[in-house]
DNA sequence: ACATTAAGTGATT
DNA sequence: AATCACTTAATGT
C-alpha cells in the first residue's frame, strides 16, 4: 500500500529513513473537497503528499477565504513545520483540490529526524523555502491589486494540479478562492475568453492558451 | 412548467 | 475593483 510512496520518495530519502516513515507513517486517502485541517485545530501529524493535490486558504474573520498556494505530490506542509518551533495550532486550512493520498508522519518524530538525518533535514528546509517563494508570489499579487493577473496565476495552478486543462468549478467558487466578487470574475473570465486564452460554458473553462 | 442556480451586463461608487 | 439591480441561460424536479 505504500509501494508507491517509496518509489517516490526513494531519491529523496536513505533507506533507513524510508523504514523508519514507512512503519509510523498512516497511509490516508481523502476526497476531493474533503477538509484536511481547519484553523485553530491542533497538528498532530505532518503530510507527505503522494498523488492528488491540496488547497491551503486563509480566512478572515467574516468567513471569506483566500486561497494561499497548492501543494503537490512530494511536498508538505509549511506549516506543520512552524508547529514544531513552538505554534501548535493551525493558521491555516487545508482541503483537497482532488481525490489525494498522503502519509502522515506524527510531529514527534520531526525534530528527532532533523538531526538523524541530513535528507530530511533538507527536504524540510527546500519545503519551507518552496512554500514561502509560493507565498511572495501570492503576497506580490495581492499586494499590487491586479486581479485579472491573479486569476490568470490562478487558473494556470489549477489546471497544473488537475493535470487537466478543463476546470469544472463556477465563477462564484473562484471569487470565493481569491475573495473577491463573482461579478469581476465573471468580466474577467470574459475578457480571457475573447482573447481566445480561455472557452467558457456553465461549470466549465478549457485553458487554451495562459 | 416551474424553481433554482450560474453567468452576463449596465450603471454607480 | 466592489456593489447593486436586473436579465438571460442552463439545469434539476
């Protein structure tokens, strides 16, 4: 059952290091929409993405989120990272983009691999760094208003995780992902479409050209 | 046929 | 870019 995890993690990490994560490591498999994390809930274990994808949002304090980045396969959680420096509760929510498969590596072990062995070490540094330059991006273009670059960023992320250039999902959940408003995203998708970048149909956009 | 939900549009701030 | 008000189109029952 975890056959394909150490295939893919084989170049990253020592043999020893595969057993030792292959025997406290839980095999999870979740479904598309399905909530992995919520804010203020406490992490008790740190993900090891397989296949599938996970949407990391941010919510402010009337509810409305604000998608952070996507993780994929052979990345993790940055913030299970801050958890072991002393934060214990989430900041963050996670939920799946599509049907995924991860390991869950519970957090004691973290600290103790970090000075075991040199490869996990540098998977955790080369995931915190990943995941922050994630974040400046996002940071930048919030920062420097351009919604209409934003939704591009946004639908060219999605089709990549989907590993599907046909994103099934509605101008309303999208405005609900970059916290906006429905009607923008409606104009916007609209300009990208008459430059024949995008094709629109109900709960349908084919990415043709971003 | 009717109700519901998604998307398009003009006008205003 | 956000909001309002309204229209049109697609879909489910």
């Amino acid at each position: 059952m975890k056959e394909q995890f150490l295939k893919q993690y084989n170049y990253l990490f020592e043999d020893e290091l595969l057993q030792e994560i292959n025997k406290v490591g839980i095999l999870k498999t979740v479904s598309e929409g399905d909530m992995l994390m919520d804010i203020g809930q406490e992490l008790m274990a740190m993900p090891l993405l397989i296949n599938g994808a996970i949407k990391i949002l941010r919510e402010d304090e009337n509810g409305n989120e604000l998608i952070l980045y996507f993780i994929e396969q052979g990345d993790t959680c940055a913030m299970t990272i801050n958890c072991c420096m002393g934060q214990v509760k989430s900041k963050i929510r996670a939920v799946a983009e599509v049907d995924t498969q991860l390991i869950m590596v519970p957090i004691k072990k973290m600290g103790e691999w970090m000075s075991k062995y040199q490869t996990w070490q540098h998977f955790i540094l080369q995931s915190y760094h990943d995941r922050m330059m994630e974040m400046f991006e996002t940071i930048d273009s919030i920062a420097f208003l351009k919604m209409d670059e934003r939704l591009i960023k946004f639908l060219r992320d999605k089709a990549k995780v989907n590993h599907n250039d046909i994103i099934n999902t509605t101008h309303l959940d999208i405005a609900n992902d970059l916290h906006t408003s429905r009607v923008v995203i409606s104009r916007l998708l609209k300009k990208l479409e008459n430059s024949n970048k995008i094709e629109l149909q109900r709960n349908y956009i084919k990415v043709l050209d971003l």
